[in-house]
C-alpha cells in the first residue's frame, strides 16, 4: 500500500512540473516574463548610462586638473582606478538591485510602484505553491490596466492610495509570511478547515479583486471625463447647437454692413 501511494505521489509531483512547465510557456506567466526582460533590459541601460557619466566626470576632472598641474602617470593611474573602482560599485548595485526585486517601498510614484509590484511577483512565484501561482498569474495579468490608469492620478487619490497600500504592503506582507512558515506546518487545517496554501489563495484573490475594483473606478472616472468631454464639443460646435458664424453667414453680414 506504501508503494502505491509513494507512486500516486510521485505521479502527482510529475503532473504538477509538466503542468508547471507548459503553464510558463504561454498565457500569464509569458507576458510577466516579457515584462520583467523588458525593466531589466531598462534596468542595464541605465546602469551603463550612469557608469558612462560617472567615468565623463572622473576624466574630465582629470583633464582640468592637468591644465593647471600636470597628474603624472600615476595622476593618469589614479583616475583609471577611481573609474574601475566607481564602475564595479555601480554594476554591482545595478546586479543586486535586478536579483533582489524586493517590495515595493511606499515613497515610489505610482507607475513605478506597478512595475515593482510586478516583478516581485514575478519573482515569488516559483516558491508559492501551485494554486497560488495561478492567483499569481491572474494578478500579475491585470496590472498593466491598473498601471494605465493610475498613472495618471495623484498618489494621494483614494482610490490610488488603496492601491498602493495593497501592492506595497498587504500582498508583499501576505506572501512573506507564508513563506516564513516551515513547510511542515503548511499542511494543518486551522478551526475551520483551511491550511496555510488554502488562505493564501484566498488572501491573494481578495487582493486582485480589490486591485481590479479600483482599476474599474479609475477607468470609470476616466470614461466620465470623455463623455463630458464629448457633450460639451456636441452641444456647442454640433449641427444642432453650433454657436460658429457659417461662412455664407458672415458674406452676408458682411455685404449689409458694407
């Protein structure tokens, strides 16, 4: 009976890594990789941008302080290292930024703070379990509306302080405590039945409902704008109510004063 249930479980395993496996190839999953290639590709430039100027600052230094007296070979050495030296820390911190993908911090503007909620996700996932991952997926897919709308909004809209406090806080904060529960316990069913993997599930679906709920708000304020944009333009230049002189109107006008 003990070798049954070792290949039943075995089985299951191997399901859940083809699963796995073909879920990462296409679908939500894909998309999130495409992005996170994407910030790290900006993420790179950036880094390269900033050691280009931080070397153009050192050699011009250089250059200006040989105007005045000349740095010598080991002047000329000096700078080549305080470029390496300042090079190395600037590619290292760029490295570490790029692996880490921490949470994110609550100062960051809001766009910013989509795309960092997104790469932490993106990142956690591999270590949540499956049903998780597919919560992961969903969430990860509705951010760039959520990013296209809140963008556009101050970080103190209610509707985007919301926002920022569960991609910032209660989602980062949920997943990093499931984490910190050993293995072994993730198992136990609490008073009314559930574990741990059953109450992330559900902590991450409150919260891609309430992110989804307020990207609805923002669209809608969006959608109000346009109408009353549109109104206004039909009742004031349409056929109707047009308040612009017709051309043959103001010939005529123009002949009577004449």
């Amino acid at each position: 009976m003990s070798e049954v249930t070792d290949k039943v479980e075995r089985a299951i395993a191997r399901f859940d890594r083809v699963s796995r496996t073909i879920d990462e190839r296409g679908g939500p999953s894909r998309d999130a990789a495409r992005r996170e290639r994407q910030r790290l590709n900006a993420g790179a430039s950036r880094t390269i941008l900033r050691v280009g100027v931080a070397a153009g600052i050192i050699w011009l230094a250089a250059v200006l302080i040989g105007l005045v007296q000349p740095i010598g070979m080991f002047g000329f050495l000096a700078a080549l290292l305080a470029t390496g030296v300042v090079a190395a820390i600037l590619i290292a911190r760029g490295g570490r930024d790029a692996v880490a993908a921490p949470a994110p911090s609550t100062d960051l503007a809001n766009a910013p703070m989509v795309e960092r909620f997104d790469s932490y996700l993106y990142r956690m996932r591999r270590a949540l379990p499956v049903r998780a991952q597919s919560e992961i997926d969903a969430l990860s897919a509705a951010l760039p509306a959520l990013k296209d709308t809140i963008a556009r909004v101050e970080t103190l809209d209610p509707n985007a302080q919301d926002a920022r406090r569960l991609m910032s806080i209660h989602l980062p904060g949920l997943v990093d405590r499931y984490l910190q529960v050993p293995v072994a316990f993730r198992g136990e069913r609490d008073g009314e039945g559930k574990t741990i993997d059953d109450s992330l599930v559900e902590g991450l679906a409150a919260g891609r409902a309430a992110l989804r709920d307020v990207s609805e708000k923002l669209a809608r304020v969006d959608i109000a704008a346009f109408e009353t944009q549109g109104r206004f333009i039909k009742s004031r230049y349409g056929e109707e109510g047009s308040q612009l002189v017709r051309p043959s109107e103001g010939r005529s006008r123009d002949t009577i004063d004449g």
